[in-house]
C-alpha cells in the first residue's frame, strides 16, 4: 500500500512541477517581452520605414 501512495505522490509533484515548468518557461519571458518590446522595436526595427 504504501508503494502505491509513493507513487501517487510522485505523479502530483511531476504534475505540479510540469504546470510550473510551463509557466516560467512560457508566460514570464513572454510579460518581459512585452515590456522590452518598444525597445526592441527602436533599436533593431523590423522594416524600413515607408515614404
């Protein structure tokens, strides 16, 4: 029994590390990107202004 709650145990903490894994590897470096954006933008601009 008690392998059974070990391995319960194991599967929600790689569950709940899987959840943060996802969030610091896609929703934090997306809200920097926002915010350095308009820097970004300035300094290597995409496209070349048209006339």
């Amino acid at each position: 029994m008690a392998l059974l709650f070990d391995a319960y145990i194991t599967l929600v903490s790689l569950v709940f590390l899987g959840i943060l894994g996802i969030i610091a590897g896609v929703a934090l470096p997306g809200l920097f990107m926002a915010a350095a954006a308009p820097w970004l933008d300035w300094i290597l601009p995409s496209r070349t202004p048209r006339d």
